[in-house]
C-alpha cells in the first residue's frame, strides 16, 4: 500500500475537500452532498446518494472508484473511518450539547469503522492456530477482569455447547487458583484490552509454567502478549484508561464469534445435529411468532 493510498483511507473527507476544485461538474456535485452531512452519506443507499447529488448512480461509483474505492459499500466503510479517525472538517469527539441523534450517530459510526480496521488488521494464521489449540483442548477457561469480563461470559455461553468443559472467571484469585492447577491440554482464554493489567499477566506466566495453553485475545506489543502461546491481536484507538470500554469490547466479542465459528466448522457436518439438539430444546420456552 502507498502512503497517499493509506492517506486517503484514514482522511477521506480531507482528501474529498482538497480535491473539490479539481474534480468535474458531476462529481463536484457528489462532493458536496457528501461534506454537506458526511454522517448522513455513510446511511445512504447508492440512489439516494445520486438523488442528494442530483446525478446518476453510475456517476457516483465513477466518484468512489477515483478515491480508491472499489464501490460505493466500500467508499461508505472508508467514510464511516474519516468521521471517527476525525478531520478538520468533521470532530468525532462527543459534545456535551450533542442531540441523542448526534452522539447515537458517533456512536455508531466509530464503533463500525474500527470494526472494519480490526477486520483488516487481523492475523489469520493466529486465528487458525487458536481454533486448532480449542478443537483439542480437554478444557477450556475464559478469563477477562473488568469489561472484559463479558466477554469472557459471552465466551462460556458460546463453547459449552461444543461438548468441551468450559467455564468464565472475573476473579482474579479464582483465575490465580485455576492458573496454578492447570495442566497440558487445558486451554486458557486471556482476555484484556491493554494486556498491561498485572495480576493478568503473572496468571498467564503461571498458566504457561504448568503446562496450559495459554490464547491471548489482547494488544500483540502488552506484556500479557510475551506470556502468551498465541495471540489474537486486537488493538483500536480507544483509550480505556479514561473511557469506558465501547469499540473494543464490541471487537473482542466479534472474535469470540470468529473462533466459536471456527471450532464449528472444523467438528464437521456430523457436529450439526448436537448443535440443533442444544438449540430445539427453548422451543417450548418461548412464544410461537404470531
């Protein structure tokens, strides 16, 4: 990728203004629908778009494709990126005097695009070796402290039903306990934003020491990372420290998905039917649909 490439992803609305004079009548026309409300583009349809515009739709893909854009879907994502990064021309920052609608719409806004840079930034061959370290493991537990600990709950709701001894702490004494009476084959989910918590990373090295597995869904450069046997990196531009945790909670539980899905996949078809077996059995807890 070059560097005005990466510009271009990161400041889409900055890259949109200095280039307004030089674009063509048509296009000029799609520029101004998109600074006019940028928040609003990234809810349009690619025909509501060219009506804002008052152009035709494929005017608009010609616009996307000269930013770099492969359509219109991806020029929304690269867009919903340059609101949250934050540009001169549009502060992400949340207002005290901001409507619900407005700080909803930040909200949103930031928590897809750093979706879409997680997505991006992925180690797939990390996954892979996650999901091979789950598909065998005799146990599994899931650790997270603080906001993590939802997730970590989140985690157990999702593995019990693989047929695998799974369980979720939030303590740390219990997760020190579990840690030191670990053994080979048993598998431990360290989940952690900054991967900097210390009573985190001395249960990991203490997991290691008697023979666990030890899968880190954290920051790659933490300290937890080091102690960890594989490391599902995750990082976002989101300061934990001073705000509560909000993208970064959403992205751990969306690999949680990932990893669930893949030691699905990897049972086989034949695993289906005990999924199916699990998922029968609330039918006689709820309200049919009307």
């Amino acid at each position: 990728m070059t560097t005005s490439h990466a510009h271009r992803e990161e400041n889409l609305l900055e890259d949109i203004q200095e280039r307004l004079d030089n674009l063509n009548k048509s296009e000029r026309k799609v520029a101004e629908a998109i600074l006019k409300d940028p928040s609003a583009a990234t809810r349009y349809s690619i025909a509501a778009l060219a009506r804002a515009a008052n152009v035709s739709e494929p005017t608009v893909n010609r616009f996307c494709r000269s930013f770099s854009a492969t359509g219109f879907p991806d020029f929304k994502i690269r867009l919903a990126q340059s609101i949250a990064t934050g540009t001169p021309y549009v502060g992400q920052n949340i207002e005290p005097d901001d409507t619900v609608a407005e700080f909803a719409d930040k909200i949103m806004l930031s928590t897809i695009a750093n979706l879409d840079k997680s997505r991006q930034s992925l180690d797939h061959k990390a996954l892979a070796s996650a999901i091979d370290y789950l598909i065998q493991a005799k146990q599994i537990h899931f650790f997270g402290m603080g906001g993590s600990a939802s997730v970590a709950l989140d985690a157990q709701h999702k593995f019990f039903r693989f047929n695998i001894p799974v369980t979720s702490y939030d303590d740390a004494l219990m997760q020190r306990m579990v840690a030191a009476g670990a053994q080979v084959g048993d598998v431990i989910v360290m989940i952690s934003y900054t991967g900097r918590t210390k009573e985190s990373v001395d249960i990991a090295r203490v997991a290691r020491e008697n023979g666990a597995t030890v899968i880190g869904i954290t920051n790659p450069e933490s300290p937890l990372a080091e102690f960890c046997t594989v490391v599902v990196g995750v990082t976002t531009p989101e300061d934990t420290e001073v705000y509560m945790p909000m993208s970064s909670r959403i992205i751990h539980l969306t690999v949680i998905d990932i990893l669930a899905t893949g030691v699905t996949l990897k049972r086989g078809s034949d695993f289906l039917g005990h999924l199916k077996k699990i998922k029968e059995s609330l039918k006689a807890t709820r309200y049919p649909k009307e």
